[in-house]
C-alpha cells in the first residue's frame, strides 16, 4: 500500500475516529449518570409515596378509633343526662 494512504489513514485516525468514538463513550457515561440519577429520583418519590400511603391508613385507623370513641362517649353521655331528667322528674 502507498506510504502516502497510511500517513492520510494515521491523520483520520487521529483527528476523526478516535475523537468520535471518546465522544460517544463520554455521551453513553453521561447518559448512564443521568439514568442512574433518575432511577435514584424515582426510588425516592417511590418510597415517598410508599410511607404516605402507609400514613394515610394508619390516619384512617386513627380517624375510625375515634369517631368510635367519640360515638361511645355520646351514648353515655346521652343515658346520663337521660338518668339526671329521670331522676328529677321522679322527685
């Protein structure tokens, strides 16, 4: 083969393959970064969501307990103040 083709082969070498193919490996790891980036931001909003969800059902147990309670202490209330007008009303 011609000196001169090697010599033109060994400069796009240097000048184009070789810069193109560090740019891709650049671009491909920057692209990973940014996947791993959102795969970490999406874990966070998953387990985010996860403990609202949790917290939402531990409220509503709560919130049941006590409007349970609360009900309870009506009746009580209810048959006492209906004892006290019995009682005076028998006097």
């Amino acid at each position: 083969m011609d000196p001169g083709l090697w010599e033109i082969v060994d400069r796009v070498m240097q000048w184009l393959i070789v810069p193109g193919i560090v740019m891709v490996w650049w671009l491909n790891q920057r692209q990973s970064t940014l996947d791993r980036e959102i795969l970490r931001i999406l874990t966070i909003l998953e387990e985010r969501n996860s403990r609202r969800s949790e917290d939402r059902e531990t409220d509503a147990a709560s919130y049941r307990r006590l409007q349970a309670s609360i009900d309870s202490l009506a009746e009580k209330l209810d048959r006492f103040i209906e004892a006290l007008v019995k009682q005076r009303s028998d006097k």
